[in-house]
C-alpha cells in the first residue's frame, strides 16, 4: 500500500472516530475534595494508604471534638 493510501485511510479512521463521539455533555456533578480523597484512599498506588489513614485520623479527631463541645458546661 502506498503512503497515499495509507494517508487516507488513517484519516478516514480518524473521521469515523470523531463522528462516534458524544455530543452531550456528562452529567456528573463534581467530586468534593473528600470524594477524591477518598477514591484515592481506595487505590493501589504508592502513597495511597497514607492518605486514608490520614482521613481516618481527621475523621477521628472531630468525632472527639464533637464529644468535647457535646460535654462541655
């Protein structure tokens, strides 16, 4: 096959692939900041345990300041 040939197919393939593309936008609403944390938390990749312990530990720390503003005078 020549380079002409070549040429035209792969822009024909690139024509196919454009026009099989959604046009309407998604929908999602965007993540908070915690979603993302939290997805993250849940991965493989290095570090990502020391992003849900760090969560737990906030998680943590305001459920007990939540005890101290509930017992306080």
């Amino acid at each position: 096959m020549s380079k002409r040939g070549i040429a035209l197919a792969g822009a024909a393939l690139a024509l196919a692939l454009a026009a099989c593309t959604k046009d309407e936008p998604e929908n999602r609403p965007a993540l908070t900041q915690r979603e993302k944390d939290s997805i993250l938390g849940g991965s493989t990749i290095p570090g990502a345990k020391a992003v849900k312990k760090s969560m737990t530990v906030a998680d943590s720390v305001a459920a007990r300041q939540g005890r101290m503003i509930d017992t306080a005078p």
